[in-house]
C-alpha cells in the first residue's frame, strides 16, 4: 500500500508544481508529502525531480515514470470503479445446500424473481435432510436448522420453526383424535428414516418437556412424504410449519395435541464460510431471502384465520 501512496504523491507533486501546494491539497503535511517521493526514488533508485528550482521539474526518468504511474493509478481506480459496480454485475455460480422441504416450500415460491433479478448469476440449489460441511467442495450457502456442531463457519439465525403433530380430517374422522401424547401409541403414526432428533415427539406436560414414543407404521425418507400420506389419510405426522403451514391454513391438515405444544422452537441457520469480505453473489441471496422470509412468516400464517 506504501507503494501506492508513494505514486500518488509522485503525481501529485507534479501536478501542483511543489511538495507543499500538493501537501495541502491532499491534507498532508510538506514533510510527509517529500518523504513519500524520497522513498519511492530510493527504491527505484533514481532521481524524479530537478530540486533547486522554484517550480518543480522533472528529471528524464521522471518523465518517463510518470506515465507508468499513471497508467497503474488508472488502472486501480477503474478496478475500484468496477467493484462498486458488482452488485448490479452479479455473475458466476450460487451453489446452495438445504432441506428439501425448505427449498420446496420456502425458497422455489420467490426463486423465478430473483433469477430475473440476477440473470447473469446460475443458481445451483442441492437438497439433503441433514446438514453436511462442504464449503470447501464450492458451497456457497448452506441453509438447516436444529443446533449445530461447534465450527469456524458463520450460522446466521433466519428465523426458526415449531414441529406441529397433525393428521387429515379424513384419518381423525377415521379413528378419533388423540387427547393425550400418550395416545399416539395406538395410533397410525409415520416418522423419518434417518437418525434424527425430527423424530422425537416432544410435547410439554406440568411445565416440563417430555419425549413420548411412537411406533412408526412406516419410515421415509422425505418430510413430503410423510406429508404426502397423512394428506391422504393414512395416519399421523410430526412436522415443522415451514413446511405444513399452508396445509393447515386450508384445512389439508389438523393440528393435534395442541395443548401439549411444546414452546421450543427450532432455530434456523443462514451458513457460509466467512463473516468478511462476503461475495456479492452470496450477499444478494441473502438479502433477497430475508426479504422473503419478512414478506411471508410461516408461523404467523400457520396460526392465522
């Protein structure tokens, strides 16, 4: 950088015709303006200016420096030009990894409007029920919830969600509604087929929490799936609203045990890998995101109307 400031002092000096007018311009002081100069031709090893004069003059080489310096000043300040001009010049590949109910129900609404917003950018969104440390396979963003393991990366809160037990109007006609998280056990109940905290049905009883078992009629892999099944009737799910909140709202689906909801809620996590100099690209996904996620806030349409 000392480098830099000794060109800009070079070509300073030569514009206002002496070390103080050049000092004074650019709110330094004569001593620190020729210093800079001194430097700069100790290093090249030549001399810039013809001192002794009332107006400074350059010497041979100077003339011929000056040029060069700047050309290397023009250079940066167009480089500068350009980064202020990166948002609207966004390009390149967003690689993004999160649930597959997240970016189905959460992320694909608002997507097509940010493709238009960002042409030149290909967006690249892989789905997984369990978070996976890949930045440095080229992940941009990673986007799960639940607490995560202890890392250099930095997990952003975006929100958070609350698992609703439901089932279909059709399964409750059907069989009867549970009153009792204990009732579950003789019911049609269907659960994930990974190892996973999802799959512990937590409730609140006498101002504590207490897991309550089920047995599951059949595992999946898929929270759609499990979606999928009790819309049709066959049983009884645990899922968060982020994902079932629009069911709900239209009827699709019943909330169960509502007096034993549990109060905790499950934190959501924005992840990438540094917290400084954050790459445009990433930086108007988020943006964009949050945007969204303020427009439209599950829980408050998962309890609305």
């Amino acid at each position: 950088m000392d480098n830099y400031n000794q060109l800009l002092a070079f070509i300073w000096a030569y514009e206002y015709g002496n070390f103080s007018a050049a000092a004074r311009a650019k709110g330094l002081t004569p001593s620190a303006m020729s210093k800079l100069i001194g430097r700069l031709e100790a290093r090249l090893q030549v001399r810039l200016f013809v001192r002794g004069t009332r107006a400074l003059k350059l010497t041979e080489e100077g003339h011929v420096y000056l040029k060069s310096a700047r050309a290397v000043v023009d250079a940066m300040t167009e480089a500068d030009s350009l980064a202020e001009d990166m948002p609207n010049q966004i390009s390149g590949q967003l690689k993004i990894r999160t649930m597959t109910t997240f970016a189905r129900y959460q992320i694909l609404p608002w997507l097509p409007a940010f493709i238009a917003a960002y042409p030149a950018l290909k967006v690249d969104i892989e789905t997984g029920p369990l978070y996976q440390d890949q930045f440095d396979k080229g992940l941009d963003l990673a986007i799960y919830g639940g607490v995560l393991a202890s890392s250099s990366r930095i997990a952003r809160r975006i929100g958070e969600s609350q698992w609703i037990t439901c089932a279909s109007p059709a399964y409750l006609s059907r069989y009867g509604i549970p009153s009792h998280p204990r009732d579950l056990i003789e019911h049609r109940c269907f659960h994930f087929n990974f190892e996973s905290h999802w799959n512990q049905w937590v409730y609140a009883e006498d101002g504590q929490s207490r897991i309550y078992p089920v047995t599951p009629v059949a595992s999946l892999s898929q929270g759609d799936l499990l979606r999928d099944l009790a819309i049709q009737g066959e049983g009884i799910v645990r899922l968060a609203d982020f994902h079932i909140h629009r069911d709900i709202k239209q009827g699709k689906l019943v909330p169960l045990l509502t007096d034993f909801q549990s109060p905790i809620r499950e934190p959501l996590y924005l992840i990438y890998a540094k917290r400084q100099h954050l790459s445009p690209r990433i930086r108007c996904f988020i943006d964009f995101m949050e945007q969204q996620l303020a427009l439209h806030p599950w829980h408050m349409e998962a309890t609305a109307g």
